[in-house]
C-alpha cells in the first residue's frame, strides 16, 4: 500500500472536492480510500509514505488528442520549407516527418514524449500516429515504449491515400492488427482506435473499408475541419459537409473521436449531438497554423461531450488550458467566455471520454478508480477552496510543477527524478534518432 499525504487532495469528485489535509491511500492498480491524511496513517500503519509536503494531490492529467510522431520537430528546419498555408505546413513539415519515421524512431519519439507526459502529470495518453515511412509494427513500438514507462495510453494509425492507396491499405491493417491485439490483451492499459487522417485524404472506398474493419465497441479517431480547406474538399467532391459525409459513412457515434471541428456549422453540431459522438479541442496548434478559432463554446454548450488535447504542440495540459481560455475571450471579444467551459473539458470531459474506452474509473480521487495520481508542487499565496481550484491551476500551476507522478498504482516518477527508465540515457537515445531523422529529411 502507497499513502500520499499530506497535502490539499483535489478529488473531482463534485460530492467532496478538495481535502485541505488529505491523503490519498493506493492499494495496487486501485484507490482504496480518500480522507484525512493522519486518519489514515492511523488505519494503515505500514503503508509506504510519499510525502506531499503540504502541496497540491490531484488525479493524473488525461490527454484526449496527442501526436508522439511530433517529437523530433522540435527545431527542425526542412529545406526549402516555406508554407503559404495550412496544406503547406502538413506536406511540408510534418508529413515530411511521418515519411521519414522509422520504426526505431517511432519507438524513440513515443519514449521522448511519454517520458515529458509523465514530468508534466500526464498518465493517460489517445495518441493519433502517423510513420508512412515504417507503418506495419509501428503502434506496437509505441505500446511497447508506453509499457516501459509504464502510461495509459489509447492508439490508433491515421489512415491516408495521400502516398497511395498500397500504404492506406497498410494504415488499415496497423489499425486491425493492433485493435485485435487489445482485445486479446485485455489490459486496461493499452487500447486501440480507426485512427484517420481527415476526409480529405481518405476516398469513399477507403472510408467503407476503414468502417468495415472497425468493430462495433471501437470508434473512429479523425480530424475534422481543421482547416478551410477540409470543408471545400467535401463540398466540391462530395457536395456534402463534413460531418455529414462521416455520418453516411457510418463514422460518428459514442466511440469516435472528432478532433478540431473548426469550420463545422450547427446542423453539423446537432448531428455529431444526435450521435454522440466526441470532439477535442486543441487551441494552441489551430493558432499556431493559423487555422482559425473554432466554434467551442457552442458546441459545448450544445452538449457534445468535448475534451482537451494538445495535438502534439504540447504536453502540458495546463498549458492548453490556459491558451484555450484566452483564446475564446479574444475571439469572441467576451471576458466572460471560457471561465467554465474550458475546464469541465479538461477535468470532466477528458476523463469521461477517457472511460469510453478505458475500465477503471479516470481523471477522479475516489475509492474503487483507478491509482493515476499526482503530487503538485503548488502553495498558494491566497486562500484555495473548493470554488476557486479551477482559478488556482489557470494562473498559477504548470506541468513542471509535477513533482510525483503514479500510473495504475506504480510510481514512474518521484521528486521530479524518473524511476523507470534511466533518464540521461534515453534522451541521448531519442538526441541521435532525432539526428538521423533530419539527416534523412536535409539530405
């Protein structure tokens, strides 16, 4: 047994919020109880104590939206790389980097990213990949880099015709493949999704046959009118929008996720409503690809089940969160825009999409949910309660203020230092296949 106290416990539990002098007590993969910390030291004698010194207990961050094929673009200059615009920046950056992946790569880019994910808090992970340049085996580096490190963490193979159709048939069967090999696992470590790319490089044969292998408790993963381009795709081939060319396609339902949904309209929001089906934000990469502000505050409000994700811009979810409030405030010109929406995204939506797929209880303190917990390194000048948690974390908290971060009941990393993979070692291992991917790409 692991006691984690004593600090202010922040449960998300909407019946007992925050425990100013609480310990969280973990028994194996699960919280066995959640109350004053001196109480249960008392109870559980022998329990193995982390000390919160006083600071921030919190559930583990969950990550809705993440791109680990990203990790080495960090810096990255690709010759002659000079975008005019949102088709520009994904053939010539980051499909670039995806062509020249290797599976050795992806296992170093997955090891790169899960190890920040873990400093940052974060212990639950949809990933949404990406290596046209070595797809078979690919997701199966990553869960074997996700392993090790011992994160929760939910894959899929985003589907493409865009290097041909023998690839896209390849994408498929990475998805197949590592959808089969879930079940038969049946950890509630590691699950599978349809990745896909967008529609606009996906034909209708590819979309039937993406559905067609797609058993009925798995969903779809797939970004959707991420830029204005996707949408005058659709239009002028399809003469449809969107969301609704996913629905002919039997996409949409309580399983899929649909990332971005910038240029999407309200018949568009009622429909993904009208099937349940799941959107994700991430403000800092539409603004950074200058792809515009979609409308989330509406659809929210509307009430589709809507997450945080970071798109692989990021991995610290603090970060998003902040970005996300401003952003919304600065479009919609409404001081008042965001306060509560962005939030409930990150710490309500997340973990009940997250629990979608995954068994145990997420993103919540309480007894029977799952060990994913985290110490953070946070004492306020001013007066926390129960009303004004979420105002602490935007102003004043950041994922380097993780101190302690536990997965499933194991500690992967304590007092900042990394207890399940020699640290120094694998980024020197992730420095030289990052060399050897821009190497590849410049020539």
């Amino acid at each position: 047994m692991i006691l984690i106290g004593e600090g202010r416990v922040i449960t998300r539990d909407k019946n007992n919020p925050l425990i100013k002098k609480g310990g969280v007590l973990i028994d194996g993969e699960k919280i066995l109880k959640v109350g004053n910390y001196e109480e249960l030291k008392k109870e559980f004698p022998n329990a193995e104590i982390i000390d919160a010194k006083g600071n921030l207990i919190m559930p583990g961050l969950i990550n809705t939206h993440e791109h680990i094929y990203s990790a080495f673009a960090r810096g990255l200059s690709v010759k002659g790389y000079n975008p005019n615009g949102f088709l520009d920046i994904l053939d010539g950056m980051w499909w670039t980097i995806d062509r020249n992946l290797t599976l050795d790569g992806t296992y170093m880019s997955a090891i790169a990213t899960y190890m920040d994910c873990i400093k940052n808090g974060v212990t639950t992970v949809f990933d949404h990949h990406a290596s046209y340049g070595a797809i078979e085996g690919s997701l199966f580096r990553i869960a074997d880099a996700a392993d090790k490190l011992g994160v929760r963490t939910c894959l899929c193979y985003e589907v493409s015709d865009r290097d041909g159709m023998e690839k896209s048939r390849a994408a498929i069967k990475e998805n197949t493949d590592f959808i089969k090999y879930t079940k038969e696992k049946n950890s509630d470590m590691v699950k599978a999704m349809m990745g896909m790319h967008a529609q606009f490089t996906m034909s209708n044969e590819t979309l039937d046959l993406c559905r067609k292998n797609m058993p009925d408790d798995v969903g779809a993963h797939i970004h959707v009118a991420e830029g204005i381009e996707d949408l005058y795709d659709s239009l002028h081939k399809y003469g449809t929008r969107i969301v609704n060319r996913l629905m002919d396609h039997d996409i949409l339902g309580p399983k899929t996720i649909t990332a971005h949904c910038i240029y999407i309209n309200e018949q568009e929001m009622d429909l993904l409503k009208e099937t349940d089906t799941m959107v994700v934000h991430n403000p800092e990469s539409n603004m950074g690809n200058a792809c515009g502000c979609p409308p989330t505050m509406k659809i929210f409000q509307k009430g589709i089940l809507t997450g945080l994700g970071t798109d692989g811009y990021t991995h610290d979810m603090y970060e998003s969160y902040k970005v996300g409030n401003l952003l919304h405030k600065h479009s919609l010109c409404d001081a008042n825009a965001a306060w509560g929406e962005i939030p409930s995204m990150l710490f309500e939506g997340n973990r009940k999409m997250a629990n979608r797929y995954f068994n145990a209880p997420l993103g919540i303190l309480e007894s029977g949910a799952a060990a994913d917990v985290i110490v953070v390194e946070y004492d306020p000048v001013t007066p926390l309660t129960a009303d004004n948690i979420n105002s602490h974390l935007l102003f004043g908290v950041n994922g380097s203020m993780t101190k302690t971060t536990i997965c499933n009941g194991k500690v992967l990393m304590k007092d900042r230092e990394l207890l399940v993979i020699d640290e120094a070692k694998a980024w020197a291992d992730a420095r030289c296949e990052a060399k050897k991917l821009a190497d590849r790409i410049n020539g």
